[in-house]
C-alpha cells in the first residue's frame, strides 16, 4: 500500500518562497504519475503541478496557468520523494496542499485520476 506524507508547509508572507516535499512509502514510485493539488476553504480541489515517467530518467512536468513561472514540481526517485518549490508565493495560493500519485504515464490534470493521497499541508501566505 502507498502511503504519502507531506511536509514543508508553513506561514510565509506574500513575494516569500516554500519547498513541500512528499515522502512516499510502500512502494516505488519512480514510474507513477504524481502531482500536487491544492484546496482552498469552500472551494473544489485544485490541480497545481504534475510530472510523469516517460522513459529512463525522462520526466515530463505540467503546471496550471495560475502557477506558472512561480512553482516547479521535481522528483528525487533516490529518495522516493515529490518536491514543490513555490516562489513569488501570492495570499490566493493559501490552501491545503496534497500530494497524489497514479500507477499511470499520463499527464493527468483532475484529482480522480489519482489513487493514493497524503494528509496535506497547509500554507498560508499573508498579505
């Protein structure tokens, strides 16, 4: 059974930057899909980034609009562990942060093409 433990959220102020990092145990998952969504009180959970295998070390990444040339997903199969960095961090980018993974090699933007969850971080950014 996967599980996924995030951490690394936090209270930043707004333009400051946080690295969430997800941990993945029970099984490796240098060839599933993964991603980070995030949910905002009162509102749907919300794609933000996602990377799968394609072959050998290649990896592919996509990124919502809303976070583009701010957060970078990447990976250290090594250590079993999905990272986010988020620069330029914005007070609307508060939320709960979650990681997902997938026994997929799809691209694959919506939280019900994911099958393993972690307990989400929160980071909150203020104004």
């Amino acid at each position: 059974q996967v599980q996924l433990v995030e951490s690394g959220g936090g209270l930043v102020q707004a333009g400051g930057s946080l690295r969430l990092s997800c941990a993945a145990s029970g099984h490796t998952l240098s060839n599933y899909a993964m991603a980070w969504f995030r949910q905002a009180p009162g509102k749907e959970r919300e794609f933000v980034a996602t990377t799968r295998w394609i072959a050998s070390n290649t990896y592919e990444a996509a990124s919502a609009d809303s976070v583009k040339g701010r957060f970078t997903i990447s990976r250290d199969n090594a250590k079993n562990t999905l990272y986010l960095q988020m620069n330029s961090l914005k007070p609307e980018d508060t939320a709960v942060y979650y990681c997902a993974a997938s026994n997929t090699r799809q691209i694959i933007r919506t939280p019900n093409g994911y099958d393993y969850w972690g307990q989400g971080t929160q980071v909150t950014v203020s104004s």
